[in-house]
C-alpha cells in the first residue's frame, strides 16, 4: 500500500490577505533564530516597514502548502535587492529557500543583493553555496548589528 503524499508546496505572488501570516511567520523565524530577541515586541515596528516599504516597492513571493504560508522571498525588482527571504523553522535544511531564492532570481536576473547578519552563518553558507559573494560589511541601520554586503550575478 502507497502512504499518503504530502501536499506540494507551491510558489505564488504575495496577495494583501496573506499579510497576518506573513508577519507572524516573520516573528516566528526571526524569534527561532535569535531567541534573545524579543521580536513580539517588534511586531509593530515590522507592520509598518512591511506595508510601507516592502509591499508598495518589493515584488514578493510566496511558498505555502496546504493553504499554509512557510515562506517568501521580496526582492526590489528595480534594485534587485533581497531584503528578506524567511523560511518556516520547520523547512529549514529543505529545499523551500532555494525555490525562494531561485523566484528571488526570476524577479531580479541580472542582479541580487543582500545584507546578512555576520553572526548568521547558516544563512551565509546558503548564500554562498548559491552564487553570491561577500562584497563588503556594513551595519544594520535598524538593529547596529554588523552585516555582510553579498551579491550574485549570473
């Protein structure tokens, strides 16, 4: 007997009713991945950003399965600038960034650049494995924190 497959996860362009999920499923990669941050707290601060900078400038998409949002990716399809790609906790180490990353590509083919937290090395290694290349440090201008500047051409 077959088990039962799961559902697929498919890629989508970002609606407005996907915000409520996004910006949870933000709070709760972010808080998984520095644990000492209180990113509830941030919760409103991210609302804002995301309604008036991301989504007027960013084309962002979406990963979900099941009617479940577990990811996305928005890039400034002008800049190619990646400003987020967030991934459910529960996909990380699965191939749902690199679906992500490779959308981030479609929208920007030319170009894509992005600031890393130094201290993230999990994320750099995907970056690097993927075709990006460290180009300089920087600083969070939100948090202070010090950032690598990485960036992909074809």
């Amino acid at each position: 007997m077959k088990a039962p497959s799961s559902p697929p996860l498919r890629l989508r362009d970002y609606a407005a009713a996907d915000e409520e999920a996004a910006i949870e499923l933000w709070r709760r990669t972010w808080q998984q991945a520095y644990p000492r941050i209180d990113f509830t707290e941030r919760v409103a601060w991210w609302r804002e950003r995301w309604r008036s900078e991301l989504v007027p400038a960013a084309k962002i998409v979406v990963a979900e399965m099941d009617g479940i949002l577990e990811g996305f990716v928005t890039v400034d399809p002008k800049t190619g600038y990646l400003d987020q790609i967030v991934v459910a906790p529960e996909f990380w180490g699965s191939n749902v960034a690199l679906m992500l990353l490779d959308a981030g590509k479609r929208i920007s083919p030319a170009l894509l650049e992005l600031l890393v937290n130094k201290d993230n090395a999990r994320a750099i290694a995907f970056y690097e494995k993927n075709g990006f290349a460290y180009v300089g440090e920087d600083v969070n201008p939100v948090s202070g924190r010090p950032v690598n500047r990485m960036r992909w051409r074809p």
